[in-house]
C-alpha cells in the first residue's frame, strides 16, 4: 500500500505541471551548416525543418515583487528533416592532374543531385525558465539519424582524331549512414499570448562516422611526376580507391512557433476573490444594514 503515494504524488504534480505548463507543441525552421572537415569532404550547407513536443513532468511558478517567474522540466520529443548540398568537386585539381600529350583534357563534374538529406528522431530532457513573457529552454537529446550523401563522377573530355571523347577520371561514392545521434539545444522565447510563443533556438547535432570513399583512375604504367600521359595510357588505367573519414556534424540556427496546449488561463477576477476568501475578507460591505454582526442584525 506505502507504494501507492510516491506514484500518485507523480501523477498529481505531473498533472499540475501539464495544467500550468501545458503540453507544448514547436515548429521551427533555419540554416544547417556543416562542419569544416565535412566540407572538406563535399558536404555543404543547407536547411532544417524539426517538430517537437514538449510534455512537462513537474511545473512551479512565483511572484517574487509582484514579477512572475516560473520553472518546469518534462521530456522533449522531436523529428528533423535537413537538406545540405553537394559541395562540387574541384575540376581545377584533377585537370592538372590528367594531362594528355598534344592533346587538352577539359573536366566536367557531374552530381546525381544537388542535394543531400537527412531524418531523424530523438528524445530527451528538456528545462524552461520563465520570466514573464521571456522563456529560455535549455534540453539534452539524443536520437537516431539517416543521412545519404550522393555521389558525384568527374569526367575528362577530349578530341581524338576529330571525335569527342569521355572518360571518367574521379568517382566519388555515394554513403548511406545512419547511427545515434547527440543533440543539444538551447532556445529563447518571448510570449505573445498566453499559449503562444515565438522562439530562436541553436543546437549542435553530432552523428556517426562517415567513410568517404573516392576512387581515382590510375594511368596504365602508373602515375608520373609530369602528370602527363598518352591518351592509351589513360584509356587502360585502373581504379584506385581512397576512404576519408568525419563525422556528421550539423550546427543548426532556427526560429519556430510554440503552442501550448490544455495551458489554463489564469483569470484576475479569480485571484482576487481567491485571495480575499484566503485572508477571511468579505466580498460584501461587513456595516450593510440588514447584515448580520456577531450574530447581530442592524436595522
């Protein structure tokens, strides 16, 4: 039975926090920009969409000063959407690369497209402090990321004997990764009413390992220091594979829209006659004739 009265405290302050809190629903938008080392290996910046939830577990609010002030905490639940794009490759670079004798190379990179997406979920704990209209959300998360970077082929063109001629020089991969992710956020918010708020909000998302695998034509006979080969030589070359390794890093800039929902409306009218039932005055003037004083009546 000594069990029972922990789980019903629980459930009472839950149900306390929800009723001053309300559950809060967000829809938010921004920039994503990627890390240096994940530019280094074409992932370029892009944007964000992410909806979340926010159910309070336990909610306390104070007047000091006649200044309002609150605080809850509650779990913190969300999904994003990010598009980056697909840096180009360097033509400039593998056209120094592949020179042909009497003969100029010129490089085209080709992308599947141009963009490259992401999903995922997570979860966690969130904190929101509240002084009067302004609010600031600090939350931990963690959560489960799907990102595929397409791939992207760099071919060299040239004419042969009058003829246009093609042959791929660079491949890049394309990587489909998903593994855990860790999320910390913070937002800031200003209330316009009393179940609506706008908000900025910057988090860091940290995922897994991304292997970047590139694969290189070798000229027949291998390469030379001139970087200059006969047109044979690169029609019988073999591919090399290189892996560069980072991790998915996303720094993510937003603004969004907060509403809450079951959140009660606190009404003046309400407090005061609370207040004054509270400190034992009457509503009614106590020397109205005809009312009764100490078990007397005034006439």
């Amino acid at each position: 039975m000594k069990a029972k009265y922990p789980i019903i405290a629980l459930l009472l302050s839950f149900q306390t926090a929800v009723a001053q809190n309300g559950i809060q629903l967000s829809l938010s938008s921004g920039v994503a920009n990627a890390s240096s080392k994940g530019k280094d290996n074409l992932i370029g910046n892009g944007f964000h969409l992410q909806t979340d939830v926010f159910v309070p577990f336990y909610g306390k609010s104070w007047n000091p000063n006649g200044k309002e002030r609150c605080f809850a905490v509650g779990i913190f639940l969300g999904g994003n959407y990010t598009s980056v794009k697909n840096i180009p490759s360097n033509n400039s670079d593998v056209s120094t690369k592949y020179n042909a004798y009497n003969t100029p190379i010129a490089v085209e990179s080709k992308m599947s497209r141009s963009n490259s997406n992401s999903y995922s979920g997570f979860a966690g704990i969130q904190a929101a402090f509240g002084f009067g209209r302004f609010h600031i959300s600090p939350s931990i998360n963690a959560g489960y990321l799907s990102f595929k970077q397409e791939g992207s082929v760099q071919t060299g063109t040239a004419s042969i004997n009058g003829e246009q001629q093609q042959k791929d020089l660079v491949k890049s991969e394309p990587q489909i990764v998903q593994g855990f992710i860790f999320k910390p956020q913070l937002r800031a918010g200003y209330k316009l009413k009393h179940n609506m708020a706008v908000f900025a909000g910057f988090a860091l998302v940290t995922g897994p390992e991304i292997q970047h695998t590139t694969q290189y034509l070798v000229p027949e006979g291998g390469f030379k220091e001139n970087n200059t080969y006969e047109i044979s030589q690169l029609a019988k070359g073999t591919w090399e594979s290189s892996v560069q390794t980072s991790r998915y890093a996303i720094t993510e800039i937003n603004i969004g829209l907060s509403v809450a929902l079951g959140k009660k409306k606190t009404k003046k009218g309400a407090n005061a006659a609370s207040a004054s039932y509270a400190a034992g005055k009457s509503m009614t003037p106590e020397a109205r004739p005809g009312n009764p004083i100490g078990g007397m009546i005034v006439k």
